[in-house]
C-alpha cells in the first residue's frame, strides 16, 4: 500500500515553509538594524579647554595632571605647590588614556609626566571642563619632558 500525499496537504506544507523563512528573514533584519542602530561608546580624540591663538611669552614646567569631566579632558600643571590649570589653542586633544596630543597628532605628554610647555599666563581662574582653579596658561607648544 502507498501512501499519495494530497494535493491540498502539500500545498499547506508549502505555505507552512514559505512562512517559516519569512519569520526567519524578518528575524534576522530585525536583529542586524538593532545591531547597527545600538548605541555605542563614542570614539576618537577627546576635547580639551580652547582659545584663540596667541604667541607664547613663557615657559610652564612640572607635572602634567588630568581628569576628564564627559567629552573634555581638564589637565593642569603643579610644581611646588602651585597649580597652573591649562588651556589649548585649536587643535590639541586627548585620547582615552588622557594623554595630551599636539595639532598634528603627537603624543606631548602623559598624567604623572613633568614637561616644559610653552605658553602665555592669563588670570587666576579656571576653564570649561574643569573643577581646578590656579593660573591659566594658553598651551602653544611643547618644550619637551623635564
């Protein structure tokens, strides 16, 4: 005796298939766009405090400090018991180690490093990004570590 699968039986077995890979496909496109559309942690450099571009009239030395306060990395300078609080003309930023990179990319110095910056003193204070107060210096350059 064989067994004759109807007509109607396989076309039923058909659409059970036909709808099983539709749910499978539209599983999966849900799942791929909620896994590119997922937020991630941002990336990429890092802002510190900014001003206009000035001409340096002095050198900073001692040891570089950093804390980082969302997006902006606060970085100042103490050497014997005064702290210089700092701030960048455009293009100076900070990676994830808060280390302190010049405009074109260089890595100028490291937290715990002591360096010599070359800069121009402003007023007593502070700058954004920062909940350190003592004479702000505008960063030009890099002298060297110390």
């Amino acid at each position: 005796m064989t067994i004759r699968h109807s007509p109607a039986a396989e076309a039923d077995r058909r659409r059970r298939r036909i709808r099983l890979a539709v749910v499978l496909v539209v599983l999966l496109l849900v799942l791929a766009g909620a896994s590119l559309l997922w937020p991630r942690p941002a990336s990429g450099p890092l802002g510190v405090a900014t001003t206009a571009p000035t001409a340096p009239a002095g050198v900073l030395q001692g040891q570089v400090s950093a804390t980082r306060s969302g997006r902006l990395v606060c970085y100042t300078v103490s050497r014997d018991g005064a702290t210089s609080v700092l701030r960048f003309v455009p293009g100076w930023s900070a990676d994830a180690r808060l280390g302190l990179h010049e405009p074109g990319g260089a890595l100028a110095a490291r937290p715990g490093e002591a360096v010599a910056l070359l800069g121009r003193p402003g007023p007593v204070g502070s700058v954004e990004g920062c909940t350190a107060e003592g004479r702000v210096w505008t960063i030009t350059g890099v002298r060297g570590r110390v």
